[in-house]
C-alpha cells in the first residue's frame, strides 16, 4: 500500500494559483493537518492543498528510502495541480517540525543530484522533482528545523507516543540505533547525523523565500541553530 496523499482545494474549485503542501510533524494525524489546509483554504484563492505525513518510525530513525516515496507521492500530486492550475501558478511547502523537514530534506538532495544532468535522460520521478524545482515559490520552515540533540529527540517521541510503555521503548530503540549509527559514521570519517542534516539545511541550493516560524519557548527547538540559518 503507498503513502497516504490527502488533496483539498478552496471553493469555487477554479484553476490553481497557489499550489501548497504540507509535510506532517512526528506523531501527527490528518485530522490535525487538515486544520492548516482550511486555514490555506480560506485566505487564499484557488489553492489546491496537498498534505501528508510520514510515520514515527520512519522520522525517528530517518528511513530515507520511506521518507522519499511520502515524498515523492506528494509531488507527483502537486506537478498534477500545478499543470492544472494556471499558467504562472506557485508552488509552496511548508514544513512542520523535524517530521517534515527530514522529508523535505530528502526531497531538496534528490533534487540537486539532478543539477547538470540532460533532461533526457531523466526518470519521471526525476522530471518531476525537476519540473516542481523550477515552479518553487517559497518554502515555510514552522518550528524547524531542530537541531538533532538527543535530548530534543527524546522529548519528541514522548510528545508522539502517548502510552508509557511503547514510548519507553521507542525511546531505548532511537538511543541505541542513533548512537551506535553515530559511533559508525565516525569511523567511517563521515558526518554523523546532527551534522549532516544542518549541513544539508544551510547549504539548499534553493533560491526562493523562505519564511521561519517559531516560539522562543519551544523547549525542543535550539533557537542559536535557526538564528544561524536564518
């Protein structure tokens, strides 16, 4: 079974000018998301809102390969919107927390592999990462990025996981799997983790607006990190 790709659209359902999607937080439901896709439906004129989330378990140990078919069912549905919307329509992502900045940022690197290659001989899904590369108006980083601290990730999984005993051990499991991953990074001379996806973070090749919202009292965002990006 492929991801779940949920798609709304403002009323009168007219050719769209804005074509937004909306990558899910870590223990996030669709009933949830859909309160943001109201919110773009009503202030905005044709917009179609394309959302998804991906699951605890592929965000808490960044199964790259899941988060990547999320992501990519999300483009193919907005390069659908997009090619259906008006001649100059824009794309806009908005991110929530690390749950979907991690599938935004698999997007963006599958993206800039795709730098100097002929057309030609791209994949469809390439074309599309390509066609929407080009069409990308904004990004909206909304409490994100996190600075990958193993304290921030703990205190995420047990805001995700209501229950004592699955969150203790989901808890153990992401301790575990992430320090011995780091201790296998570094013996390999490669970036662990934390390091990567903030090295990824600040050198996006994408040239649009990027828009940061954020609390200062979120105990899991480490404010010095965004500021640095921003």
């Amino acid at each position: 079974r492929g991801p779940r790709v949920v798609v709304t659209r403002s009323s009168p359902p007219l050719p769209a000018e804005v074509v937004v999607v909306l990558f899910g937080w870590l223990g996030a439901n669709d009933r949830q998301l859909a309160k943001y896709a109201r919110m773009y439906e009503s202030n905005t004129r044709s917009t179609v809102i394309i959302r998804g989330i991906a699951s605890t378990t592929d965000i808490m140990f960044c199964n790259k390969k899941a988060l990547s078919v999320l992501g990519n069912a999300l483009m193919h549905g907005a390069r659908a919107a997009l090619e259906a919307g008006v001649p100059n329509a824009k794309l806009y992502i908005h991110v929530f927390s690390n749950g979907g900045t991690f599938v935004w940022e698999q997007l963006t690197q599958e993206m800039q592999q795709l730098d100097g290659k002929e057309p030609s001989t791209l994949s469809p899904k390439d074309t599309t990462l390509a066609y929407l590369k080009q069409r990308l108006a904004g990004e909206v980083f909304d409490s994100s990025p996190c600075y990958l601290h193993f304290s921030s990730g703990l205190r995420a999984i047990g805001h995700a996981v209501p229950y004592m005993v699955p969150r203790l051990m989901m808890q153990a499991g992401f301790l575990l799997v992430n320090f011995f991953a780091g201790v296998f990074e570094m013996l390999r001379g490669r970036e662990i983790r934390s390091v990567e996806f903030f090295s990824h973070m600040s050198l996006s090749a994408h040239t649009c607006k990027q828009m940061y919202i954020y609390s200062a009292a979120d105990d899991m965002l480490d404010i010095s990190k965004v500021n640095e990006l921003i």
